[in-house]
C-alpha cells in the first residue's frame, strides 16, 4: 500500500476550515489551543506549546468533547486523530451552521 494511498484513506471524511478557540488536555494538563480544521476523524490545531506525537489528548469545544492521539506534530502546529468519530450531533451543537454546511456531504457526486 502507498503512503498517498494511506493518507487519502485516513482523510475521507470532509473537513472545515476554521479558527475558533478550544481546550486540550494531555495528561491531565489543560492548555488553549485554536482549532484550524475539523472534521468528524479528527482536527488540526495550534497550541502555544509543541506536542509529542501519540499523545493521548482530550479536545474540548463547548459541548464537543473528543479523545484520540496525536497524529503529527510539527512546531506548534498539530493533527488530532480522534479515537471514534464525531456524531453529527455532537457537531451541530459546537459549530455555527455556516460551517456544518461545509460539511455536508455533497449527494449528487458520491
């Protein structure tokens, strides 16, 4: 199997840009970070400290409350694969609607 194979695979899901403020734990030490893009398997955030890949984290938006690890980290700069994916739900009470619109999946395609 490929790696561009693997990171297609691993970024099916649909993704939106954003910049909105939340909360990162990583043992049991909580630290703001802002979220750049989210998704319903993950997000991409920058923290005011740089993280060490695998790292169990907790991310909090609101409502939103989504465990999983560190993916990839590079400067301040990280990306958060979440343990299960988001339910629908769960995004509709944390992002504002024009944001939940580009996630949509687009029915007439696929």
């Amino acid at each position: 199997m490929s790696l561009h194979f693997s990171i297609e695979t691993a970024r099916r899901s649909r993704r939106a840009q954003v910049y909105m403020s939340g909360e990162l734990v990583v043992e049991g030490v909580s630290t703001k970070v802002t979220i750049r893009d989210i998704s319903a398997n993950g997000a991409l955030i920058v923290t005011e400290k740089p993280l060490t890949e695998c790292s169990k984290v907790e991310l909090k938006r609101g409502e939103l409350r989504a465990y999983g690890h560190v993916a990839w980290a590079h400067g301040r700069q990280a990306g958060i694969k979440f343990d299960e994916p988001l339910a629908p739900g769960v995004l509709q009470k944390t992002m504002p609607k024009a944001i939940l619109r580009s996630l949509d999946i687009d029915r007439s395609g696929s």
